[in-house]
C-alpha cells in the first residue's frame, strides 16, 4: 500500500471488519500521526478529585472516539456499543469506549465460574467483527517456519492438542478506587479506570496451548527467542500515534507446563465477540492485559514488544516516582498478579444487625502458578484474625480463585474497620494499607481489602430491648444517621440513673 487518502485506515481484509492494519505499514501509521497532531480532542475526564458521576455507564471515553472519528474509523464505536448491550447488558459500565465493564456482587458471588455475560471486560480498543471462516493466524519471527494457520486448522484435535483450563483473569486496576480515593494518580490518556472489587472473573477456556502450534506448525523456536508478541486486531493509541495492540510474554512462560493458550471457548460456549472471537490468548496468572484478544499474529522475539502497552504503560514505580519525575525505563513491567483478594459482602458503610457473628463472603486469588492456601479476616482493623474453615473455601485451581466465606465472631457495637489477607501456596500475602501498595500508575492494588460496619449487636440486652422497640412502634433502624423521633428513655429511668451516677461531683 503505497497511497493513502485523508483517512488513511481503509480495511483490507474482507471479512475482518473494525480491522485495520497499522504495524506492517510505517507510512500509514505517519499519515495517521499527522492527522492526530492537527486535530484538538476532548480533554481527559477527572474523576479523581471530584465525586464519580452516579450514571452508567459512569465515565464517557470522548476522546478515544474522537480518535477513531479523525481517522475515519468512527463506526467501530457505535458496533462496540451494540455488542456490549447484547453480550454484556448488565456490568457496570465503568467506560463506554474503549469498553471496561464490571461485574455487579451479586454476580461475582454466584458461583466458582463466572457466566459468560457477567465476566468482567477491559478493553483497550473497539470490538472487531471478524468472520472466523476467514480467520487466519500468522506466526513469524524467530521461529523456525513461519506459518499462516486457519481457525479450522487450529480447531482440529489431529493436528493440534487441545486442553481446558480454568483459569481467573484480573485487571492490574482491580479495587482501583481504593488508590485514587486516599491517594490520586495517573490519570492516562485511555483512562485509568476507577474499579472496585468486580474487574476479576474465572471461566474454563478451551483451545490449544500455545507452545504446541509453535512447535507442530513452525517446527519451534529459534535458541536467540526470548518473548513472544501477540498483535491484536484493535486500534490503540498514545501520545498522538496509532497502533495494533501488542503485548509480550516470555518464552520460558510460554513452555511451562501449557501456561499459554490460544482460546476460542468459554465456559462451554464460543467465544463472545467482546472477549476476543474468534480467537484470543489466555496467559494464566499474569495481569489480564497480557491475554490479548482478537490475535492475529505471533511474532517471536529477542526482546520484550515495543508496542505502547508492554513498554510504556503497566508499569510499578516507587511511591517517589510521580508526574514530577516518571519515565518508562524507570517503572518494571507488572507481568505476574501478586496475591490479593476483597471482602463482596457486606458492603463498605453497611449496617449489620447480628447477634454475635457476622458473615461476610469474598474471593482471593494469586497468580503465577500459586494458588491459595488461607484466607483470614479481622473484625478489628488486623490485630486479631480468623481463617476461614476449609470447608468454606471453593477447590483450589492452579491458576484461578477461589470464593471463601466466614462467620467472624464480633462483641463490639458501632463502627469497626474489617478487613481481608490472603496467604498463597508460596507463603506470600498482602501488604497491610493501601499507602503500602501506591504507586503513579495506580496499579495492583494488592493491600489488605478493608471495609467499614456499623455492628448492631442484637445479643446485649439494651441493643435487643431497642430494636423490639423499634419494631413495635414500625420503625426501621436505617438509614443510621436519622434520628429516633420519640423519647430514648422515661423520665424515671433517666433520674434512676444520674442519681446513682450523678453528671457532677456531690462535694
């Protein structure tokens, strides 16, 4: 391709809609820079120092459209937003383009398995529309045979084995708003989106490992290969340039014990649109990001990719490192998911009613090949904890949570601070504050998960006494802060009491 017009993104792959090539054209990709840097786009939201907008979908992605729009690529946006309210109606829809999509609860706790429409989504571009009859994957680099290979090829159990694994996938941003409401950070030009507890989710993903087409098709690797690089069909840019997504992983994860694969099946099902059809990869216990969707090339390498995503972004600084004095080389790559996991319910602020013990649920999860060995909580703040039995626990996975629930017991009444700490099969667990795990990026936050009650302990005489008078006179006790409109107590009992405890000094 030697011309390009204004819009310089004409698809040129029948069959592969929302698809553009950028990385095999260096004179396009410069005509597309040339069009961004003459253009004025929508300032990035803040979000951070100012109250998160109670709408869903909460923040709104003007610029990012307004990027696809100038290249003349604008009707992506509106066929992203179309698979995400067929596939994904009812997330929390954090940002509506590039789409990133929660997972409610309710949903997180249904269950050992996500279902398919309730797994959460981080996006980083819009969702093409790929035919997968003329799906093809093409795998270059240092291998010993390059190699074009067809999803029906690649479905073929004669020529490929298959496996399924169950597998957790987690955003690096997960339990984001943590970071952001005590110490603000980057707010990146895609946005940072403020997750809660809900960017995780688990599902069994069918395909072939990944080390096994490199080996069957392209006869393996050269000695000098160190990583792989996954090129996704999405458009991605920074800084006023546009790309393919790209990511890497090294090769020594790729060969161990089939940790990559190359997934066209979830849960059972194909796999949806916006989480990769027909085909996408699935890095076991590394950061979500790694598990590029919508793949279309493999490309071995000496060195980590190149690609805006694995080099510049995803990246751990110091505490000290910020605005004042970020670089990419001084930041390390977060590839592996440290351990971490959340309390689901109750709720932060909630106010429990109980006579002695309080149940609270969750999930805990660690990455890397560890899997979880305790989970503990403690009623107040973390000097005393209980692990939760055993029993309580779903099975352990190589590579994905497990949800756990425990009856913590509590005497005490009025707020008390509860919080959760996960052990994994390596003796790892979680930093015991958030300000332990802040960094600019705002990443990982890893820190024990800590909420608020209000305890209402319905076992003391006088708490029990008030809630059967509340109940006589049809009062509900929420919400706490609205005060009782009737007396708190007889005018006997009042003088009964300050006389055999006066408010002053008798002499």
């Amino acid at each position: 391709m030697s011309s390009y017009d204004s819009h310089p993104s004409n698809e040129e792959k029948p069959g592969w809609k929302g698809y553009v090539e950028w990385e095999k054209y260096p004179e396009k990709k410069d005509a597309a820079h040339n069009i961004l840097i003459r253009k004025k786009f929508s300032p990035i939201p803040e979000f951070q120092f100012v109250p998160l907008p109670k709408t869903n979908p909460i923040l709104i992605g003007h610029r990012w459209k307004e990027y696809h729009q100038a290249l003349g690529i604008g009707s992506i946006v509106d066929y992203s937003w179309e698979v995400v309210q067929k596939e994904k109606p009812d997330l929390i829809h954090v940002l509506d383009f590039p789409y990133n999509g929660e997972t409610t609860r309710q949903q997180l706790m249904m269950g050992k398995l996500t279902d398919n429409k309730y797994h959460f989504v981080r996006n980083h571009g819009g969702v093409p529309d790929i035919d997968p009859d003329v799906y093809e994957l093409e795998i270059g680099g240092l291998v010993k045979t390059p190699a074009k290979i067809s999803l029906k090829d690649l479905m073929d159990p004669a020529k490929f084995p298959q496996v399924e694994a169950t597998v957790t996938l987690q955003c690096s941003g997960t339990r984001r708003l943590e970071q952001i409401i005590q110490y603000p950070g980057d707010g990146d030009e895609l946005i940072n989106a403020p997750w809660g507890e809900g960017a995780i989710g688990t599902a069994v993903y069918r395909g072939v490992p990944l080390k096994k087409v490199l080996k069957y098709a392209c006869g393996g690797v050269l000695p000098e290969c160190g990583h792989l690089e996954f090129i996704g069909a999405d458009t991605y840019f920074k800084k006023n340039n546009v790309y393919n997504y790209a990511v890497s992983v090294p090769w020594r994860k790729v060969r161990q014990n089939e940790e990559v694969i190359l997934a066209w099946e979830m849960n059972g099902k194909p796999l949806p649109k916006i989480h990769g059809a027909p085909l996408r990869l699935v890095v076991t216990g590394y950061i979500g990001a790694r598990s590029c969707k919508w793949v279309y090339r493999i490309n071995a390498l000496q060195e980590p990719s190149m690609g805006p995503v694995q080099s510049q972004e995803y990246l751990y600084y110091t505490s000290q490192i910020g605005k004042q004095n970020a670089k990419y080389s001084n930041g390390f790559s977060i590839q592996q998911m440290p351990v971490s996991s959340a309390i689901i319910t109750p709720e932060d602020k909630q106010v429990i009613i109980h006579d002695g013990k309080v149940t609270l649920t969750g999930w805990a999860y660690s990455g890397g090949g560890n899997w979880v060995e305790r989970v503990e909580v403690s009623p107040d703040g973390g000097s005393v904890w209980y692990a939760v039995d055993p029993d309580d626990l779903t099975e352990k996975h190589y590579h994905a949570w497990r949800l756990w629930k425990i009856d913590v017991p509590v005497d005490a009444e009025g707020w008390l601070e509860f919080c959760v700490r996960t052990w994994d099969s390596s003796n790892n667990t979680e930093p015991t504050f958030v300000r332990s795990a802040w960094n600019w990026d705002l990443h990982v936050t890893s820190s024990c998960h800590r909420i608020k009650l209000y305890s209402v302990n319905r076992s003391r005489p006088a708490t029990a006494a008030r809630l059967l008078e509340l109940e006589a006179k049809g009062v509900e006790f929420d919400p706490l802060t609205r005060p009782l409109e009737f007396s708190l107590e007889p005018t006997e009992s009042y003088f009964s009491a300050v006389r055999k405890h006066p408010r002053e000094p008798r002499n």
